[in-house]
C-alpha cells in the first residue's frame, strides 16, 4: 500500500481535531484589524452618502454667492442643477477610477498597504472641501468629493479582501460584515452631526468634512502595528515566516500549522500562481460561474433601490403631516434601523448562512416595496397612509441591512482563489460604481414617468436577484476557499478532484515543511 494511502486516516483525524480547535474566540489583534481597517475605509464612504444632505441649500447658496462675487450675475438655475448634480454624482466617478485602479495597487503595496495608503487621498480631500468655502471655490468642493470617491472606491474593494483573508473561516463572514456595519454606522453619523444643533448650520458645515480626518488619522496610527494578510504574504510574497508570524498575532496562539497547510494547499491547487489580470479571469473557465455570480450580486446591490428610498422619505413624512423642521430627526431612524439590522446580520451570518440572508434580504425588499407602492398610491386618500407608507421604508431598509448591504462584498472574497480576487474585486467595484451612478442618473426619470410604481422596478430586479442566487450560488460558511472553488467545478464544467487527489494535496504540505526546512519549501515553488 502507498505510503501515503497508509497516513490517510491519520491525516483526517487530524483535521477533524484542528477544526475542532480552530474555532476559538476573536483576539483583539484581529478585532482591531477589522475596527480600525473598516473606520478608515468604509465609514468613510458612508459617511460620505449621506453627508451632503443636511448642507445641501447653504452649499447651493455658497455656490450662488460665489458666482455673484466673480461674475457679477446670480447664478442661472440650469447652472445651479449642473453644479450641483456634477457635485453629487463625481462621487461615484471617483469610486469607479479608484476600483479600476485598486488592482495595481495591491499588487505593490499588499493589503494592509493599500488601505494606508488610501488615507492619503482622504486628507487631501478633507482639505479641499473643509477650506472650499474660505477660499471662495467651489471647484475645491466638487475636486474633493472626486477624490474622496476615489478613495471608496479603493476602500471598498481593498477592506473586504482583508478581512476575508486574515480571518479564520469560521468567522470570516461575522468579521466581513464590519464592512457593512461600518457603512451604516458612518451613514447614521453623517445624519446625527448633520443635525442643525450640530453641525448643520450656515457657518458650520463645512466642519462636517473636516470631521472626515478624525477616522482617516486613527487608521494611520493603528494600521502600521497590525499585520498584513498572512495570505498574501505567503503566496504572492513568499514570505513564510511573515505568514507565520501574521497567523499567530491575528489567531492569538503559537501553532499556526495548519492554517499555513490550508493555504499552501490553496496555492498549489492554482493554475496559475501569479495575481491574474482582469483578462485573464474574464477568459477562465474555471471561475466563470462565480464572476457571473458576484456581477449578479453587485448589480443587484445598488439596482434593488435602497438608493431611491431617500428620494421619497422626506415627502412622505411631509405628506404624514410632520413639520419640516422636525423631519431631520425621524429621518434618523432610517440610520439606526441600518446600523442595527447590519449589526445582527454579522451575528448570525456564521448560523444561517450567507445564501438565505441574501434570499431572504432580496425577497423581503421585495415584498415591502410592493406594498410601499399600494400604500403610495392611496396615500391621499386616507391620512394614516403615509405612516404605513414610512413603515416600509424602515422595513426595506432593515432587509436590505440583514443581507443584501455587506454579503456581495464577503463573498467576492470567498468565491476566488488567492490569484483571481485582485481582479475580481476591481470587477465587482466597476459593476458597483456604474450601477451607482446608474440609479442616481435614471431614476429621477422613472420617478417622473411611473410616479408611486417607480418602485416595481425595483421588485422586479430584487425577484430576479433571489431566483439566480437560488439556482447557483452554494452555501459558503466555513468552507475553504478551495471548496468553494470546487463546488462552482460542475457548473463551470471542469474535473472536480478526486478524495485522493485532495487528499495529496494536503499531505504534501506537512507541518515539518515549517520552520528548518521553509527555504527549501519556497524554493520548490
């Protein structure tokens, strides 16, 4: 019998006891690396959605004021839209050069260097629209939300990739979800400090970008003592002794065996050992199905219209009969409700799983907005409609937050191996970033044209959505990233590898590969 046949239930036996081991408390330097990563990243982005609103008039009169004093003239209506439009949507403009960008970045400076360097362009930007106002330009205004789009963009497609590879996967879809958390709680905070007893006044708005270093800065002074993905290093540095010293900061123990094996399993079973480009993962059979998948999810993350949402939630409560100078409060609700509901996603996403949360998100939203839709309809015919009306936007908002909000960007992680996700997140950022600009530039239109079944629009693409991610996407909590690979293998029509063949590959990564003999492992590459 092969040697190797003969270690086989040895080998099963021991990764039967290192699961069992595996699944220990967080540490506090992997919690630290998902706080402070997505404080620096994606809070920043929420931050920025929804920013603009509180200030929206006395930026438009600063703009006004700022024309007059150049030209002489006030400045025309036609103008005042363009300006302000081109100031709200170079956000997403900026988002979508900084996911094409992203790829080019990682490869030279990792991970962990990416988001450091990000805060770079955050500073910049908070310069630019702090000091806009006293140097009378609001090209400095409109060149710094650019710039603060560039870096979510970067943000958004760096952030997840780390917290999915320096995570165990035990827990990788909880620790993924600071992502979406973060995103809520940084469009909650830009609503509370928009508030006119805060910052929401004339002489004072122009601190609520200046408040946008406060998370840049923290992330500069923690990040550097945190490591960098211990996957990157091994496989695409060949840094062994790095990785190892990553997995036991990050995991909190000394052994780290077998996480280094899981990864350098992961390595060899890879055609191609160099980060793909963009090309080369649109050409690969192999992970055909799983790009479709997250084109699919990424759409219908910015399609299913929890961007329109806010379009209607002022009028509503207005039309409710609540004072306009009381409407900035309630609105608040709509934050918490988000932070909340993507908080108790986080802590049940390892027990459900990622594919019914998102079905159930989709299906919910669904749901609500068709209701929302009936109750818009005859919303002036009864006076307690609108109240109705506002408890779907709230309940829309919610599940959307429970699945829909964080998982597409888990599982971009998730679905590719080490040598795809670079290109595969720069792929998920695009589709992110002109979907955005999508919904911002052509709903109005709808609106216009469907008025309250503008919304049917949107059930339509969330019942699509369920039905595709039904049929094809697997469950992936607590699996490998190889066995994820491997169960896309039937649908994308390649060979799926023998118990054996798998089996070969973990033997042939043993634990005294590690420490004497690593030069003679990384050689062998």
């Amino acid at each position: 019998m092969d040697e190797r046949q003969k270690d086989q239930p040895a080998a099963d036996q021991k990764m039967k006891d290192s699961g069992k081991n595996s699944e220990q408390p967080v540490t506090a330097c992997l919690f630290s690396a998902a706080f402070f990563g997505a404080l620096g990243s994606s809070f920043i982005y929420g931050y920025n959605l929804s920013v603009v609103n509180a200030p929206a008039l006395y930026i438009k009169a600063f703009y006004n004021r700022t024309w007059m004093e150049r030209y002489g003239e006030p400045l025309g209506a036609e103008t005042a839209t363009l300006l302000w439009s081109v100031t709200v949507s170079i956000f997403s403009i900026g988002g979508l050069l900084g996911a094409v960008s992203v790829t080019m970045i990682l490869k030279i400076l990792g991970r962990k260097g990416t988001l450091l360097l990000n805060n770079i362009f955050a500073l910049i930007a908070v310069l630019l629209l702090s000091l806009g106002e006293s140097a009378k330009s609001f090209e400095m205004l409109i060149i710094g939300r650019f710039i603060i789009g560039v870096d979510s963009g970067i943000a958004l497609c760096a952030l997840p990739m780390y917290l999915g590879e320096i995570t165990p996967r035990h827990i990788r879809g909880s620790i993924g979800q600071f992502n979406a958390i973060l995103i809520c709680f940084g469009v909650f905070t830009g609503q509370v400090l928009g508030l006119p007893e805060l910052l929401g006044q004339e002489t004072r708005w122009s601190y609520l970008f200046t408040f946008l270093a406060l998370p840049a800065v923290l992330q500069l002074c923690v990040m550097p003592f945190l490591p960098e993905s211990p996957r990157y290093l091994l496989i695409e540095r060949r840094d062994a002794a790095g990785a190892e010293r990553a997995f036991q900061r990050l995991l909190g123990k000394k052994d780290v065996s077998q996480e280094l094996e899981e990864v350098h399993a992961e390595s060899r079973a890879q055609d191609n050992m160099h980060t793909a480009s963009v090309l080369q993962l649109l050409r690969s059979q192999a992970v055909r199905w799983q790009l479709i998948t997250i084109i699919v999810s990424m759409a219908c993350y910015q399609l299913c219209g929890l961007n329109a949402i806010w379009y209607y939630t002022n009028g509503i409560l207005r039309d409710a009969g609540f004072a306009d100078n009381i409407i900035p409060y309630i609105t608040l609700t709509t934050g918490a409700i988000e932070t909340l509901a993507a908080i108790i996603s986080g802590l049940v996403i390892e027990r459900i799983g990622r594919k019914p949360l998102l079905i159930f998100g989709f299906v919910s939203m669904a749901v609500f907005f068709s209701l929302l839709t009936v109750f818009l309809h005859f919303q002036d015919s009864m006076s307690w409609m609108p109240y109705l009306s506002y408890v779907c936007i709230l309940a829309v908002i919610a599940s959307f937050c429970s699945g829909p909000g964080g998982i597409p960007f888990v599982l971009t992680g998730e679905l590719f191996e080490q040598s795809y996700r670079p290109a595969a997140f720069m792929i998920a950022g695009i589709v992110n970033w002109l979907c955005n600009f999508a919904v911002g530039l052509l709903f109005p239109f709808i609106q216009e044209a469907l008025q309250a079944f503008a919304f049917l629009v949107f059930v339509v693409v969330c019942v699509l959505g369920s039905i595709y991610l039904y049929f094809v996407l697997p469950e992936t909590k607590n699996k490998t990233f190889m066995d994820i690979s491997q169960s896309f293998a039937k649908i994308n029509k390649i060979p799926v590898p023998s118990p054996g063949q798998e089996m070969e590959l973990v033997l042939s990564c043993k634990p005294d590969m590690y420490g004497k003999d690593i030069i003679k492992m990384e050689s062998s590459f």
